[in-house]
C-alpha cells in the first residue's frame, strides 16, 4: 500500500525535524541524493585534473569541467519527460547504475581522451533526470511545513555536497585522480543500493493512455511552469535570485585579484557565500513561523540584488565578504519557494517541472557570471560591475514583486493541482485547468 505523504498536524509552528525525517524513506531518499551530489562534484574535479594532465590545456580542463552542464541545454527536458512516464524510484536507480558505469569506464587505464570525454558527457545525461525524479518523489513522502523544512534540508545538503566534493575531490584527484573517479563510480552504486532497499516503489503518476509524443510531453512541462500565473512567478523569482546569489562567488576570482588579496581574502569570499546559504536556510525554515516566514519571502528576493549595489562604492575585501554573507542569507527564500512550486504541480508533470526550474538555474547563473564579467571587460572594475549588475536586478525585482499574487492565489493553485483528474468526456484535462487559470495578484 502506498504510503501517503505526513501531514503537518499544527500549521502555527515550524516543523521540526523529528517529525520530517521519521520516515526511513525520506532519510533513504536525503542520504542518496548527498552520495550522488558530493560524488558527482567529486568526479567534476578528477575529470578536470585528468584533462590537464593529458593536455596541459587550461581550456580543455575547464571544458571537461562545464561539459557536465550541458544537457540543461535541452536533453534535460527530454529526460525529465521520460522520467514522468516511469516509476520515480526505478528513474533514479537506473540512472545511479548508469553513471557507476560510466565513470567506472572512464578512470580505466589508458582510456583515450575524446572516448573519455564522450563518456562523461553520457553521465552528466541523466543525471537531470535523477534529480527531477527525486523532486517530484519528496512531495509523496511529506507534506506541509514539513515538505518546507524538507527542501530547505535538501538545499542545504547540495551545498555541504558540493564543498565536501569538491573538497575531497581537489585532495584525492592531486594524489590519483582515477582513483577518486573509482570512489564516485563506487557511491553511485551504494546510492542505487539505498533506494532500493529503503524506498518503496511506487507506479507512475502518468496515465499511459494519455500518453503523447515524448518531445511534445517535454513541451508541456515548459508550457506548465510559464502557462501558470502561480508557477510563472515562483520560477522568475527563483531565477532572479540565483542571478545575484551566484555573483560573489561567480566573480571572487577577478574581484580578489583586483583587490589585490591573497588567498586568504579568495577562500573567505568564495566560502562565506555557501555557508550563508546553509545557516539562513536552517534558520528561516526551522525558528521562523510559517505565516511569518511566507511575509519574508519578498523582502529577502529584493535583498539579493540589492546586497550587491554597495559594491559601486569599491568596497575592501572584508566589506565583500559581508556583501557575500548578506547576499546569500536571501537563499532562505527559496525552500518555501521551492515547496510552493511542488505543490501546486499536479501528479505526472512534476519531473518535468523540476526540469525546467533546474535548467533554468543553471543557465541563469552560468549567464549571471558570464554577464558580470563581460561587464567588467568594459571601462568598469569588477567592483563597479558587480554594482550595476545589482541595481539593474532590484528595478527587475520591484517589477517582479509588483505582480506578487496572494496567499489565496497560492491556496487555489496548490488546490487545483491536488484535485482529480477531470473525467475523459470532459474534453479538459487537469493540465489544461492548471496552465489556464490565472489565479489573482496583489501589489
């Protein structure tokens, strides 16, 4: 019998964490995806030192590095269609025996390069796939303030993932790279092992009878997200602040450079951005109060931006470090967001959704950095490039926040979503009400 998601008795108070995690599947689902995170930041490292190495080419390196985003360039999508039409659980075990494959592949001996590269190329593939499927699995196992505090766990999870990975990964890759490739391929394989053992399967959310065209499936979750008034807003709000969030870390390098710091001044500009991230998410979702937490939301996406605007004034390297730590504390924002977001997507899109929003955050904040830097090659200093870049995005924001809907917009959305299925005679499918009601705002 599938097991229904907990629902948060007392709606007055956070949720804690004795209740979120009780369920063995929800702690299965949280200890695969960190394995899964941290390994494949891992891998990123020990492909980028195995590159240079063999070609002694900065650029090959750090295309070796990138090349593991670019399915969000359009097969993510694909996938992410794919993934709607099977079991959640079998998408993401599948595609944890894939990459143990393929990575193991590539740390052989005397694998060639171009072969190699392929081979990574291949990994990163499905992984869009994975992560949609454990995002649109999460909303059956809780729910309420407790798929909240959830997410906020899972946001702070990926970005303790990715220090540790990349942590370890620069550590190991220096001593063997291939051997730390061999230990990414062995944490897949225990990662598919956790959920199989740990989380039951459940079929999948679509019906096969109203099955389409995979591509124009794909399609439809594009047509979802930005057909919804509610998912609309939620997703350019989510965008927008990864746009400015990333910034401080995204330029620390040529900042630093600037300023003439050490390295030192670098780590604590790069680290401080990450770990605002963490403690703001653990604190916003577990001492705020629901109602009060849903008030902040605003004010926190207009601070993202404008964190960044004293940055015209060439601050000294402790002042950005501040600017970092200000910056990335508005990523709190984001879990509840995110919770909105899950919520109000009706069953069977849901790894299409995620798709979209996480392809959109990649591209966003790869655009975000690149934007700022070109920026700076003009007659502007980074500092100074960094500051318009964050006056531009509080205009953006106000615009954005103007058309804010209100909290029974958001109620209504995420009751549509929950709602049957319309009955076959109608000639209207749940989808078609969701993209189509336009639900009403307040300024």
């Amino acid at each position: 019998m599938t097991k229904q998601p907990q629902s948060h008795t007392d709606e007055t108070r956070p949720a804690t964490y004795r209740e979120t995690f009780a369920s063995t599947e929800i702690r299965a689902l949280l200890g695969s995806f960190t394995l899964s995170k941290a390994s494949s930041m891992l891998a990123r490292v020990a492909v980028a030192s195995l590159v240079w190495h063999a070609t002694n080419s900065t650029l090959m390196a750090t295309a070796a590095f990138a090349i593991s985003y670019a399915p969000y360039l359009g097969p993510a999508q694909v996938l992410a269609a794919l993934a709607d039409r099977l079991p959640y659980r079998s998408t993401m075990v599948v595609a944890d025996l894939i990459r143990m494959v393929l990575i193991g592949l590539v740390a052989l001996p005397g694998m060639p390069l171009p072969v190699m590269l392929v081979l990574v190329f291949a990994s990163a593939m499905v992984e869009p796939a994975y992560q949609s499927s454990r995002s649109a699995l999460l909303p059956k196992l809780v729910s309420g303030d407790q798929l909240t505090l959830a997410m906020s766990v899972y946001l702070t999870m990926n970005q303790a993932a990715q220090l540790s990975g990349y942590f370890l990964g620069g550590i190991i890759a220096a001593v063997d790279p291939r051997l730390a490739l061999m230990i990414n391929a062995a944490t897949f394989g225990i990662s598919a092992i956790i959920l199989l053992m740990f989380v039951q399967r459940r079929p999948a959310d679509s019906d096969i009878q109203q099955r389409k065209h995979l591509l124009r499936e794909t399609t439809e979750g594009f047509t979802l997200v930005f057909g919804n008034q509610i998912l609309r807003i939620i997703a350019l709000v989510v965008f927008t602040t990864a746009a400015f969030t990333i910034i401080p870390e995204g330029a620390a390098v040529p900042w630093n450079d600037e300023l003439g710091g050490g390295p030192l001044q670098l780590a604590l500009i790069m680290g401080s951005a990450p770990a605002a991230a963490i403690v703001s998410s653990v604190v916003f979702t577990r001492l705020v109060k629901p109602a009060v937490r849903q008030k902040l939301i605003r004010p926190l996406v207009l601070l993202a931006p404008l964190s960044l605007v004293p940055a015209l004034l060439d601050p000294s390297g402790p002042w950005i470090v501040v600017m970092a730590i200000v910056c990335n504390l508005t990523i709190a924002s984001v879990a509840p967001l995110n919770a909105l977001f899950v919520q109000a997507v009706p069953d069977g899109y849901r790894a299409r959704a995620f798709s979209v929003m996480q392809s959109g955050m990649a591209l966003v904040q790869g655009g975000a950095v690149v934007a700022a830097g070109a920026l700076a090659q003009t007659s502007l200093t980074v500092s100074q490039s960094v500051g318009f870049w964050g006056v531009g995005g509080t205009v953006l924001v106000l615009i954005l926040l103007w058309r804010w809907p209100s909290s029974q917009a958001f109620d209504d959305a995420v009751r549509n979503a929950a709602a049957p299925a319309a009955p076959a005679d109608t000639g209207k499918s749940r989808n078609d009400t969701v993209v189509s009601g336009e639900a009403s705002s307040s300024n």
